[in-house]
C-alpha cells in the first residue's frame, strides 16, 4: 500500500447551478408553479399581484400589448392565443368555464343510455363496454374475452354492443376504422346506389383513396369517375376518430408563447413576454429581522432564506437574459422565415447557437425546452427551428427537406394533371432549381409530404 497524490480537474455542481438549469428549461406556467410552491414554504418571497406592478413594467405590457395588437391584424390564427394575455385571472376562468361545460365521452354517452330501457344485466354490460372504449372512441376489447368477464354469453356482448354502436357520436364502440366508417355512412342521407357503392369501397379499396388512386377503383367496381369522386368525397368528411373531441377536451393545453416576433419596417422586433413570469420581491420585514434579531438560530433561517430568495430572482434573470439571446439569434438566422413564412427555414442546430452564443449545446436545449414563438406566420414550438441540413444543391450549399419539399409542392402545383411528372422528372425539376437529389429521395420525401404518385395526382 502507498500514497499518491495526482492533480485532476471536477466540475461541482452547486444547488443554485442545478436550481438555474431546472428553471431553465420549465415553460412559464411551470415556472408561476416553482415560484408559488418555494413560497408556501420561504415566507422571504412575497408574491405581487401583477396590477400592482411599478409604471416601468406597466409601459413594457402597453408596449406589449400594442404589439400583439398588430399581430392580431396581421394573422387572425393568433388571436385565440392572445386575446386575454394582459388579463390572467379573467384567462384562467375562461379555462375553467370551458372545461366545466365540456362532458367527457363516457359522460355523453351514460346520458344518452339513461332515457333507453335496459336490464340491469344489459347496463351492466353496456358500462363494462363504455369504460373499455379507448380514448378515439373504438372497442378494442376481445367479445369473448368481455363475455368471459362478465359471465354472459358472447351473443349479449356484441348484442349490447350494436346498441353503443347507435349513439351519438356516429362511429362510436366500433372495432376498426372500417367498421367506425361504415357506421357513420349508414347514417348519411344519400340513395341506396350512393350509400351501396360508398360502402363497397370503404370495404374494398381505402387504401387506393390514400394513394388518391380514383380511377384504378372506379375502372374496378365499373362506375363513372364521378361517382368515385362523390363517394370519396363523403369518405374523406367523415371522423375516422369519433372519440378524439372528447378525448381534446379532457387535455385542453393553453399554449403561451414567451417570445413574440413583430416586424417593423424594414427589421424586426423580438419581445419575451415577461408579463406571464410570476412576479415576487423580498419580504421587508423578515428581511429587516435578519438584520436586527439576537435570536441566533432565527437569523441563521431568515439568512438562509432571503439566500434562496436572492438565488431564484438570480436564476430567473439568467433565463430571462439567455432566452433572449436564442430568440434574436434564431430570427436574425432564420430571417426568411420569418419574412417569407414555412418552407424558408434555413438549417440550424444546436451546435450553431453554443457557438455564437458561447454556451453549452445542453444549455441551448434547455433553453428552447417547452417554449413557443409567436409571429405573423403563426405559433411555433422553438425546437421547430431546428432542422438538421441536407447537402442539396448544386452550389454546395445546405439547405433543408421542408424547403426541398415545398419546391417539389410548386412543381407539382403547376404540372399537367393529364400528364404528371414522374418521380425522375420532379428530379430533374428540382435540379433545374438548384437543388439535386435522387429519384428516392424525391418518392421518399414525396411520401412524407402526402403527394400523391403520379397515377394518384392524374385526372382523367
């Protein structure tokens, strides 16, 4: 056994470091819940009501306020987003008020069943097939298995089974998507000849209607284009998830984007909206008490508290400081984007912020974690910006699918529908821009955009 001594270098992570991180990724409705838990327990922190907010950051939500009133003009999708941002009490009722209407889908449906005549063996079974429907309303479970369950015959499952079937939302308790379709067009006010030829391609051929393959059914079941197109037109219009609108319901998400980017003649004006951030100071009395009490173990607590107090205005500063340094980098590179609108985003990682930034790429992460933008174009989630390269054109330069994509979308747009192009002359199409890819690569993006193939976008 010996002794030695060796030099090395460790990186310790204080509380306050772990503390900033952790505030640091949290959206700002997470951040209002930290702040509000630390004072339930730190009786340092004083909450503010936000109207008792001084005159400066009273001009900052005027500045705000007026900016989003221009976004309102310029994009109406906005406005729902906005619209009670400079109240938040009056926003959160509204929240409460439109999930205290809202019923959830096994509510809708036990009130539908109430007027109807059962058996206490027959609303046994139909609770038991209420409770099992997943969340896009479809019966998933096997008959026999239920049967076995609930100790009645096979027969009285799909018995009770057909009588969900009639309720409303056409389509509910089916057991594929086939059968939810079919129950909905049972119900469509259409002729026989309609509602026979809708239904045999619903059966026979829904996959050709996703390949937009119209003529292959219609030279199939022997009938005119027309028809075809009437009977996927019906299909198209129905709710291949009756459940869906409830299932919305019950995990309504109030999205509140932190970073607001508002165009001002020629150069554009990024905001983060710290009016959402709750808004806390130090408590004068305890921290006046820290000072004078002989008590030694009372003022050994306050002066560990207004420490934690100090630490987390610090740690929000830092979030606030580097959250704007991510935003005006990401529009000042992504500025036909924000000029141009989707289709014009230029490859950025997150190596490329850290670098300009001079800060760690986990830093950048945290920092784009769970936070949206707002601007003229819409809402979008930071990390959307991202967007790994794609080395495409012929100049050497790197450019990216969704902007491959939206090129392929306008050559398409303006070819001869009696003579689409191929996969090899969207290719040569695409060259002609300056951007060369292979023919896969032209199918495989095609694929992911859902542009049909060439017989799936031919007219006959």
């Amino acid at each position: 056994m010996d002794i030695q001594m060796t030099l090395s270098q460790k990186q310790i992570l204080t509380q306050q470091m772990l503390q900033t991180m952790q505030i640091l990724q949290m959206s700002a409705q997470e951040l209002e819940s930290y702040v509000n838990e630390m004072a339930l327990e730190n009786p340092t922190i004083d909450i503010v009501e936000k109207r008792h907010t001084d005159d400066l950051a009273f001009e900052r939500q005027a500045d705000l306020e007026r900016k989003l009133n221009w976004l309102e003009t310029t994009d109406r999708q906005n406005s729902v987003y906005y619209r009670d941002d400079g109240d938040s009490d009056s926003r959160e009722a509204n929240l409460m008020d439109i999930r205290d209407q809202g019923e959830s889908l096994e509510e809708y449906l036990k009130a539908q069943l109430i007027h109807r005549h059962f058996t206490s063996r027959q609303e046994n079974i139909l609770r038991y097939l209420v409770a099992a429907l997943n969340q896009d309303g479809y019966f998933e479970d096997d008959p026999a298995r239920a049967a076995e369950y609930l100790e009645v015959p096979e027969a009285e499952i799909l018995q009770m089974l057909a009588e969900l079937q009639k309720l409303d939302p056409a389509g509910i308790g089916a057991r594929s998507l086939e059968e939810c379709l079919l129950l909905q067009i049972e119900r469509e006010e259409i002729t026989p000849d309609q509602k026979r030829d809708t239904e045999e391609i619903v059966r026979s051929y829904l996959p050709l209607i996703a390949k937009n393959h119209l003529h292959v059914i219609a030279k199939k079941m022997k009938i005119s284009a027309e028809r075809v197109d009437f009977c996927c037109d019906l299909i198209r219009s129905l709710n291949p998830k009756p459940g869906n609108a409830f299932n919305d319901r019950e995990h309504f998400h109030y999205i509140s984007p932190e970073v607001v980017v508002v165009k001002f003649g020629d150069h554009f004006d990024v905001l983060v909206n710290e009016q959402q951030y709750p808004s806390f100071q130090i408590n004068a009395y305890y921290q006046e008490l820290a000072e004078t009490t002989k008590d030694r173990d009372t003022r050994a607590y306050l002066r560990e508290k207004l420490k934690q107090t100090q630490e987390l205005q610090d740690s929000i500063r830092y979030r606030v400081s580097t959250l704007s340094g991510v935003a005006h980098l990401l529009v000042e590179k992504q500025l036909d984007f924000f000029r141009y609108g989707p289709g014009h985003k230029r490859p950025m990682q997150l190596a490329d912020f850290a670098e300009e930034l001079d800060l760690h790429p986990s830093t950048i992460s945290r920092t784009m974690s769970s936070k949206y933008l707002q601007c003229s174009w819409g809402i979008y989630p930071l990390n959307y910006f991202l967007t790994a390269e794609v080395h495409a054109t012929t100049t050497g330069e790197a450019t990216t699918r969704e902007h491959i994509i939206a090129q392929m979308q306008e050559i398409v747009d303006v070819e001869d529908k009696k003579k689409p192009l191929s996969d090899q002359a969207i290719a040569e199409a695409l060259k002609a821009r300056g951007i060369e890819i292979s023919r896969r690569t032209v199918s495989k993006y095609r694929g992911i955009s859902g542009i049909p193939d060439k017989s799936g976008r031919k007219e006959l």
